[in-house]
C-alpha cells in the first residue's frame, strides 16, 4: 500500500462546471449544483434524482496539506 490518498466522487448528471472543491482545517469540501435540463412544462408523478445545490465534506488524515 502506498502513501498516495485517492478520493473518488460519483456525480451523476452534474457538469464539472458546476462543481468546486476547497481544502482547509484538515477536510476536503465539495460542493455544487445539480441542474434539472428538463422542460418547466413535464409533470412528474414520482422523481428518483435530488437537484439542487450540494455540499460534502470529508474529513482528510492530519497530514494532509493542500500543496499534495
């Protein structure tokens, strides 16, 4: 096992555009926008996909700085 630190993050239907990551006091934010493309006038009976503005936040190991 090496030293390296990989994170991986699934955004399904998300533009990178509309994603930012900020690191500080040790934890990693990622936070954005999922935006719905769909046409004002659909009606949904049921929807299986939350939109809207998202934030996460992963706590990193004590050593972590910004600058790796």
């Amino acid at each position: 096992m090496g030293d390296d630190l990989v994170i991986r993050v699934e955004l399904a239907g998300v533009n990178p555009d509309d994603v930012a990551l900020s690191f500080g006091r040790g934890a990693l934010t990622i936070s954005g926008t999922r935006r719905r493309d769909l046409d004002e006038d659909v009606e949904f009976h049921t929807q299986e996909r939350f939109y809207g503005e998202f934030r996460r936040l992963i706590t990193l190991p004590e050593d972590t700085r910004a600058d790796q």
